[in-house]
C-alpha cells in the first residue's frame, strides 16, 4: 500500500526558477526520503531527513518535515533543464525501515 | 564501483514461458527488493529480502517468485508470465538497518509480454 503521496502530479516551470513539490503520509515514520528518476532509469536517493529532523539541506535542495501534519517538501532553487526528472517521496513507517513509495511529481524545466 | 546489476535491460516474451530476471549487487547489503512500476501507479513492491534465505510478499506478489541463496543476488522468477506483467521492473538493495535505509537501484528491465 502506498503511504506516501506527491503533490502536484506535474509541474512545468522556466529555468531559473524554484519548484517545490510535496509529499503527505499517512502513519507515523522512521525517516521520509527523496528519491529522483530521469526517464526510465533507476531511482537515485537525494536526500533522507529523520523524524526528528525539521529541515535539511543538500547543495540546491532543501526539504522540510512537519510530523504533525505528516508532510515533507522538497525544494529545488535556481532549477535547471537537468533537473527535469520524476521526484518520489518514500516513508518508512515508524518501527520499519522499509520504504514505500508515492506516485510521484513529474518536473519539467524549461530551458 | 558500487551498483546494483539488472539484467536484462529489455526482455519480450509470450504468455507463459517462464523467465528469470537477474539482480546483483556488490556492496555486501543484506537489504533486496523488487519493484515495478506502471504509469500512475509509481513504484510497487513485489518481494523484499532481509538477509540469505529469508524473503517475504510485497504488496504486488501474485505471479512472481524470488528466491535468495547467496547475500549479491536476487533474481525475480515470472514462471508463467501474463501480458498484465508487462512492466518496468526495478531491482533495489540498501545496508537493511535503521540508520542506513538509503536504497540503491538497478537500471530497470522493461518487460513486455505478449
């Protein structure tokens, strides 16, 4: 069963722009992370925050948690045409550490 | 070089005729699962493994088979493959502890069967 899921579905922006996507979930987690995936290939981990952090930050990328409305962000600043990818949000539920993963958020940046 | 190997990159089959998709990895991880992903649907889990000989159902096992003899390799067994198997697949592994869920992914095998 899914737990986690992106918002929004699709995002389409200029280069040079922030894109924020969202990630809601459902029970309680050990740790919410990020993956990436250019089209059809295999998902390449961004970036992992714990349930006990509230942000943290990895060159352009910057993502957030709030555990009392079980949701994360993740914030690409300054984006690229090399940033166009498909962006996953996988949770471990709280005792597990084993992901599921959400949907998805496909981003096209415009050159 | 740290990887997880899939192979093959491309497999087409008919209904029925059995096949195996090969998983290895080189970095000595006790974590290994099996994923496909269909259009809208995101990534399913269909088998994970936590260490040699221990495998359990995902949350999309109907069909599949997997097995783990040796710690590198977990190959995905489709012994009589329908055309709603038709998938990408991915084949991931991490260290399998709190403190390092951090998953490695294959390049994916694209499954048509017809």
């Amino acid at each position: 069963s899914q737990q986690g899921e992106e918002d929004p579905q699709a995002l389409s922006i200029q280069e040079g722009e922030n894109a924020t996507m969202n990630c809601s979930y459902k029970t309680s987690i050990n740790n919410l992370q990020w993956y990436r995936q250019n089209s059809g290939r295999g998902l390449v981990h961004l970036i992992l925050i714990r349930s006990n952090e509230r942000e943290k930050h990895s060159g352009r990328l910057r993502v957030t948690l709030d555990t009392s409305k079980k949701s994360s962000s993740l914030l690409i600043t300054a984006s690229r045409a090399a940033d166009t990818a498909s962006y996953f949000c996988a949770t471990a539920p709280g005792g597990s550490y084993i992901p599921t993963f959400g949907r998805g958020t496909s981003l096209i940046v415009h050159p | 070089e740290a990887q997880v190997t899939q192979n093959p990159r491309y497999l087409i089959t008919v209904t029925g005729k059995k096949l195996t998709v090969t998983c290895s990895q080189n970095m000595n991880h006790e974590y290994m699962s099996w994923y496909r992903q269909d259009p809208g649907l995101g990534l399913r889990q269909i088998y994970y493994s936590m260490n040699v000989e221990v495998t359990d159902k995902g949350d999309v096992p109907e069909g599949y088979k997997v097995s783990r003899k040796e710690k590198r390799n977990f190959p995905l067994i489709l012994e009589s493959p329908s055309p709603n198997q038709t998938s990408l697949y991915f084949c991931a592994s991490s260290l399998g502890h709190l403190g390092s869920e951090k998953l490695f992914f294959g390049s994916g095998t694209q499954l048509s069967v017809l």
